[in-house]
C-alpha cells in the first residue's frame, strides 16, 4: 500500500512538472514604423489615415511618424483608398519594418501608397528631424509615437 501511494506521488509530481516546463511562453512582439518622409514644399498639415487590417490605425500628419507594436504573423497595412497601394508584412519576432507613405508632389500633394524601405533608408528619413504623430490622432493602443532607440538626428541633413 505504501508502495502505491509513493508510485501516486511520482506521478503526480512529474505531471505537474511537465505541466510547468511545458507552457508555451508569449512570442516577442515586433515593430513597425510608419512615416511621411520631409517635403520640399508644402501649406499646412495633411493627414492621411493608415489602415492596418481593416481598421484604421492612425493619421499620419506632414513629417512625421509612428510605431506599432505587433505579435508575430500576418498584417495588412494600406492607406484610406486600397487603390493607393499598401504592403502585406508578416511580422517576425524582435524584427523591425520600415513602411513609408509615398506622396506625389505637385500642385496638390496626392496619395499614392505605402512602402517597405530598408533600414539604412528608413533610419537616415527618420533623423532628419520627423516629429512623433500627435497623441489625438492615434486610434490604436498599440500605437506608440516613442521614438525608440531610433537614431535622435542626422549630422548630414
């Protein structure tokens, strides 16, 4: 009978501790900044709403940028209009993604889409002195305008 109950309590134990060592952990998120890169020449503000999924995330003035936390896999970001373009990212864990609003400049400044740019060209746009997006225009608690460890300025702007 002793035998029994000590066998139980093995059993019992190692379950537990399987249980304990087996629980999956959270992935670690990754991060995308959004921006809209200096014009040469523009009046007033414009913003732009940045959709992520279906919903709008965002408005994104004139020079300036944000960051968006997200768990690893698969996301759609575009701007109001789906014609205009967007990029379909699948998020990775600790990885960051660089998305660029793409505008048309001329007498009216237009829309034309989102881009994925590379770090190095990304990094250089956003030390030339963007501004975070204004707390009001954030629509996502996931939105953060915390620049990070991003480079502060750039010394060849």
């Amino acid at each position: 009978m002793i035998q029994h109950r000590f066998l139980y309590c093995i059993f019992i134990s190692a379950f537990f501790c399987v249980q304990a060592f087996g629980q999956e952990t959270k992935p670690h998120p990754g991060y995308v900044f959004v921006y809209a890169p200096r014009i040469a020449w523009h009046f007033g503000n414009v913003n732009d709403a940045i959709i992520l999924d279906g919903k709008e995330i965002a408005k994104l003035g004139t020079e300036s940028f944000f960051k968006i936390t997200l768990d690893p896999g698969k996301y759609t970001f575009q701007v109001k209009r789906k014609n205009q373009g967007g990029v379909i990212l699948n998020i990775k864990t600790d990885e960051k993604y660089y998305l660029k609003l793409d505008r048309d400049v001329g007498t009216v400044i237009r829309v034309k889409g989102l881009l994925l740019v590379p770090a190095e060209n990304a990094e250089f746009d956003l030390a030339s002195g963007l501004k975070t997006t204004d707390k009001k225009n954030i629509d996502d608690i996931r939105v953060s305008s915390d620049k990070g460890d991003l480079p502060l300025e750039n010394k060849n702007h």
